[in-house]
C-alpha cells in the first residue's frame, strides 16, 4: 500500500556536509540484500568520501522528513538518458511514497535537461525491486554480467519520459 508520509524532496546542496548519515541510509536501505545477490552490492565500497565525490559528478536528491534523512537517490547525465542509481529508502518507510517521490525528482531533472528517458539496473535476483520498478513505468530492455561472471546479475530497466 502506498501511505504517503510527510517527507519531502530537495536536492543536495553543495555546501551539504551529512554524508555519514547518507552512507548509513544506504546500507540500512540495502542491508536486505546481503545473502541474496552474488556479487555482493557496491554500497559496500562506499564511504562518505566516496558518496561526497559522487555527488560532484552526479546529482543527488535526499527525502527528508522532520530533519532526518529518509530516502535518497542519485543520478548521472549520459549523452541520451540520465541513469539512477543508489535510490535508498529508510526500510520502515518503504511502501509510502518515498522512492516513488524521489524517482520523480530524477524524471524531472531529465526532462529539464531534454532527456526522454531514465535507466537504472537491478539485480537478477531482487524480483521485488523489478515489481517496484514496473509498477513506475520501467522496462526490462537488457541483461548484463558483472566481470568474472558467466551468468546475467544484472537487469537494465528504462523508462521513456513523455
């Protein structure tokens, strides 16, 4: 069921100086997954450094609700689409609103920008996330193995904007 809760979005400003708490959502957000999917997910790699620099490069957009950080979600421009990645949801608030709030900041950007379209990957495994996905208008358009694998991990899923 999708009960909206009182977050709203904004995008990470440039002076931001939170990002051990932005590293902290993330692997909450994907802690589910340990166990599930092989390879292992690249939250892991992460530091607050490292989310830092990916926001140089990227752009970032948090949900916060009362202060708190409770979603985030980072994308990169390419040549004909903009590509999601890292969307992080506080768990107890997955199901409201959140992503799906934090996902239209992202198509916007995109259309802002003159894109049609938004891409992310999901992992094989994670047959919830596809669900999710779909349910906000994604596709499967593709498959892809991580290096040193001989079997698809991944799925690529696009959303052509209008």
């Amino acid at each position: 069921m999708d009960q909206t809760t009182g977050a709203f979005v904004t995008q990470i400003p440039v002076d931001f100086r939170r990002w051990d708490e932005v590293l902290s959502l993330i692997l909450r957000a994907f802690a589910y997954m340990d166990g599930i999917i092989d390879p292992p997910s690249s939250a892991h790699l992460l530091t607050a450094e490292r989310l830092k620099d990916k926001a140089r490069q990227e752009t970032g957009f948090l949900a916060l609700e009362a202060g708190r950080i409770v979603g985030c979600i980072f994308v990169l421009e390419r040549a004909d689409d903009f590509y999601v990645g890292k969307l992080a949801v506080e768990p107890g608030l997955q199901g409201q609103g959140v992503g799906r709030r934090l996902m239209l900041a992202a198509e916007h950007l995109a259309l802002s920008h003159g894109k049609c379209a938004i891409e992310l990957q999901t992992r094989v495994e994670l047959s919830g996330n596809h669900a999710a996905f779909s349910r906000l208008g994604f596709r499967e358009t593709g498959r892809t193995a991580h290096t040193g694998y001989d079997r698809p991990t991944s799925i690529t899923m696009r959303k052509v904007l209008s």
